[in-house]
C-alpha cells in the first residue's frame, strides 16, 4: 500500500553506510517509523528531506512489517534553528516530547500543526524560548488527555484571586484562602501566568502564541509547565537534560 502524506522527521538513525531509519509524525497516519534506503546518498533527493527537522511531502510504502519511504520533497528545513545550539537542542525536546506524546496509526493533524508553528516561532525568533517552551509543554499535553483544569479554584470556585496557585500533582488551581484546606503542593503563580496558562490551553489554535508577560512571568511559566509536564509524564528526556545545560 502506498501512502502520501506530509510529515516531520522527528528522529533519525543511521542504518549501515547508505540508509536510515527515521520516527515521521505524519498529519494523517500519526508516528510512522520508516526505512529510507540511499539516504546518505549526498545526490539522492532523500538525502536531505529526511533528516532531522525536516518536513516533507512523502511517499511512503507499508509493506507486511515496515514502512519504507520511497520519495521525499522537502517542504521545509528551519535550517537556522542549526545555528543555534539552544534552539536546536530545545527543537530536539520538541521532538522527542512528541514522539512519546502523538498517536500512531490515526490522524495527527492538532499535533503537526503545534510543533510546524512552534519551530516557526523559534526560528524567527519573535517569542521566547521559555515562552515557547511553556506553550508547547501545556498545548500538547492538552492534546493528549493531561489537560489541567484552570477554570476555577477547586475548593471555593472563585475565577480570580490575589492570589493564585497551580497543583501539578492533581493539574487544578486553588486561591489563597482555600490553599491551607489542601495537602497538596502547590505554586504560587498569581493572576498573571495563571492567565497565560488558561490562554494557551483553552484559546483556538491561532491564538496560543499571543500573550505578553514579564520575564520574571516567562521564567515562572516555563518553570511551572515543565513541572506540571514531568509530574504528569513520570519520564526523564535526554534532550530537555541538554537543553537546560545550553541554556545554563
């Protein structure tokens, strides 16, 4: 059976001296995992389409035990993200994220859409790192059926609060009065990047990517979505280890 889909390469592997193996989220079929036989072939037009970070248009061939990529047109490369040591490692978590997070055999379309734009957005650079980071950890993990519930302090049902602070465990958020009623840890993150969380999960698709804080609101953000991120996931990232040590 031969399918046509545009995907990203999410990871790649190098299978003796002319293949590859690479991890594709594809919009229609979700994580494929294919051979690409020739692709270090430097004359090969698969040479670069299916290398990291690349997104493609692709012609791929499910045979009885694998998938075999059979042509590739590269769409395009975010070739500057390679200049930049941080951003690529923090593409690579991006990746690395989603190959754990998006659904195989089914249609990925929320999933593509969310890391194309992300990897826009750090390529031109017109948001944050910490900014993007916090949008994509909250966006896909909404996606994937962690969404938290930012509507209304859990005990009291108040909507706003001096003071305001998120539970990573149970993923809800609970006001100042009401938080010595709770046993659970808790963050305090005010009106502020309590918004900005309620904005990125709940806002249409086009709307996730603009909000403005401070940078102390942008560090506290990041801080909370990746703790929020790992307590749901219980999974330690290679990429995200050395993301933080480039950023350090």
């Amino acid at each position: 059976m031969k399918l046509t889909t545009d995907g990203l390469i999410i990871s790649e592997m190098n299978i003796g001296e002319q293949d590859r193996l690479v991890t594709v989220l594809t919009r229609s079929h979700g994580i494929i995992r294919a051979f690409v036989k020739g692709a270090k072939n430097i004359k090969s037009s698969k040479n670069a389409a299916t290398g990291l970070l690349c997104y493609s248009r692709l012609d791929i061939f499910s045979g009885r035990d694998k998938y075999i990529i059979d042509d590739a047109v590269t769409q395009e490369m975010f070739f500057k993200l390679r200049e930049d040591i941080e951003k690529l490692s923090l593409a690579q978590y991006f990746c690395e994220l989603m190959g754990y997070l998006a659904p195989e055999n089914e249609n990925a379309e929320p999933y593509l859409r969310l890391i194309l734009n992300t990897l826009y957005f750090l390529t031109n650079g017109k948001r944050s790192n910490d900014i993007l980071k916090a949008i994509f950890e909250l966006r896909i993990l909404s996606i994937s059926g962690y969404m938290p519930d930012l509507i209304c302090c859990k005990e009291c049902g108040c909507y706003e609060a001096e003071k305001m602070y998120f539970q990573p465990v149970s993923g809800t958020i609970i006001c100042g009065d009401c938080l010595r009623k709770s046993g659970e840890t808790a963050i305090e993150t005010g009106m502020g990047v309590t918004t900005a969380m309620r904005h990125i999960i709940y806002s249409p698709f086009e709307k996730i990517y603009s909000f403005t804080l401070d940078n102390e609101g942008e560090r506290l953000l990041e801080r909370v979505s990746e703790i929020y991120m790992l307590t749901r996931i219980d999974k330690s990232f290679t990429a995200l280890k050395f993301y933080k040590t480039m950023k350090s």
